[in-house]
C-alpha cells in the first residue's frame, strides 16, 4: 500500500509565537498544511506565509475551535487528515506513527499520554484523575477502550470525515452564539460520533508538551463538565432524530424540512438544558 497523502489541520488564535515552532516540526513530506485563522490580531497569518509560503489559510466561517476544525477538514485534500494544535503542545513529528496505525487497519487514531512511549509535561495530577475518570464515563456509554479521552491530538482518514457531522457552512446563530459542536466540546463530540458509527480506533503513545508561548485556557472542573455535558447532549440528541425519523401512522402531513442552521441552533439550546440538569 503507498504511502499517504496527509493533510495537516492547525486551528490557529493569535500564535504567532508558536507557528515557528511547529512548522518546523512538521514532517517535510506532507502534502498539505491548512492553518485556520480564528481572526487573529497579531501576524500569524503573515509568520505562516513567510516560514511556508504553500500553506493553504482559511478564515473561519463562525467562532470556536469546533469551527476552526470543521473549516481546516473542508479545505483539506489529503488522503488523511491529522489534528494538531498550533500552541506547540503536540509534536507533528509523531504524524508518521498515527498514519502507520491507520495503514495498519484503524479508521481513527488518537493519541494518549497513557501508554508506554506516551507521557506529557503539563498535565497535573488532578487533571489526570479527572481524565480518567472521563474517560471511564464515555468508554462505559459507548464500549470503547480508550486509555486517554481528553487529548486532542487526533488522525484519521479523510473519508471518515462525513460521519463527524461538522457544520463548516451555516451562518451564525443571530444572538451570537455557537452552533452546536463550534466549542471545545468539538473533542469530545468527534469522538463520540466515532464511536456511534462504529470505526476501528487505534490509540498511538503520544507526548504532550506545555504550550511554548501564552497562557493555556485549560480548567479542570469546566473542561470536565464540558465533556459530560457534551455526552449527555449527544444522547439526547440522538434520541431525537431517532424519533423524528420513526414511521409515523395516519400522519396528517410530512414536516417541513429544517435547514442545518435550525436544527444545530436547536441542539444547542438542548444542550443547554442538559447543562442545567448536571452543573
């Protein structure tokens, strides 16, 4: 089987600091870099350019690392598509490692910190509690195995992009807010929407580094209740297109079809319900 074509996706806030570091990092043989401007202030945009003149940039479509994902898997045309973080705290050397697990089989793979070879400079000790404890929840709610839940450093093949649902299209909410997977419950939901269409997962060792420059906005209790909300919101979710899509008998008329904008905007407020119910 030929090697392949891997296209790098960096969601990208004001790194200009960062950017160096890790393009230098990425292997000189991938096909695509795709930095996904989240309309930064500062000149990442231009130090990206400059270190790479071929990098493809987009400009998100909403707010939110979600959007930023689902923008940079839009623009990307390689065979595979890996996840890294512009803060410098994955390392894009590792890329040939996930893209080996895939040619070995796996649709999917994940980096854990948790496994031989694995490890991580910035995790505290109650942050690695709570992860597995996270990471026990969803592997009990979707039969997975997975040794490290909370970590995003995440490659797959591009095909499987469909089954994550991500909306890189639909206008904003008029109040301002986020669709429904525009967040950093975007983690989480993508893995939980592997899961529910059955992909092979492969976890790869994987070392975390703290970010270089900047202020991390990692929190213990709100990331953690962020995914068991996200969780919880899936659910729910679920159920409810389930039933929308159930025969109905002696239904007087069809419903209107709604557009991907109504139907997020109404998971987002559901998902906001299912906040009130376990905060």
């Amino acid at each position: 089987m030929a090697f392949p074509s891997v296209s790098v996706v960096i969601p990208a806030l004001n790194e200009e600091r960062n950017i160096p570091h890790v393009f230098e990092r990425i292997p000189a043989d991938v096909h695509q870099v795709v930095l996904v401007d989240g309309r930064s202030v500062d000149d990442t945009v231009a130090v990206a350019r400059r270190l790479r003149p071929d990098v493809c940039v987009v400009s998100q479509t909403r707010k939110g690392k979600g959007n930023a994902l689902a923008c940079g898997f839009e623009a990307a045309t390689g065979d595979v598509i890996a996840m890294v973080d512009a803060d410098g705290s994955a390392d894009p050397g590792e890329i040939p490692q996930f893209v080996a697990a895939l040619m070995d089989g796996a649709d999917f793979a994940k980096g854990t910190r948790f496994q031989p070879g694995g490890g991580s400079a910035d995790i505290t000790r109650l942050r690695a509690y709570g992860n597995h404890a996270l990471t026990s929840f969803f592997n009990l709610a979707y039969h997975r195995r997975y040794s490290d839940l909370c970590y995003g450093y995440n490659v797959f093949w591009r095909r499987h992009v469909a089954a994550l649902g991500l909306d890189a299209t639909s206008l904003a909410p008029e109040d301002g807010g986020h669709l429904w997977g525009d967040g950093f419950e975007v983690e989480t939901l993508i893995h939980v929407r592997v899961a529910k269409a059955g992909l092979t997962v492969a976890e790869v060792p994987s070392f975390e580094f703290k970010r270089i420059h900047g202020v991390s906005n990692l929190n213990a209790t709100r990331d953690g209740l962020r995914v068991v909300r996200t969780i919880f919101a899936e659910r729910a979710r679920s159920r409810r297109h389930q039933g929308q899509s159930a025969p109905l008998a002696a239904a007087p008329a069809a419903p209107a079809t709604k557009s991907p904008a109504e139907t997020e905007t109404e998971s987002v407020k559901e998902s906001e319900s299912v906040k009130e119910s376990v905060a």
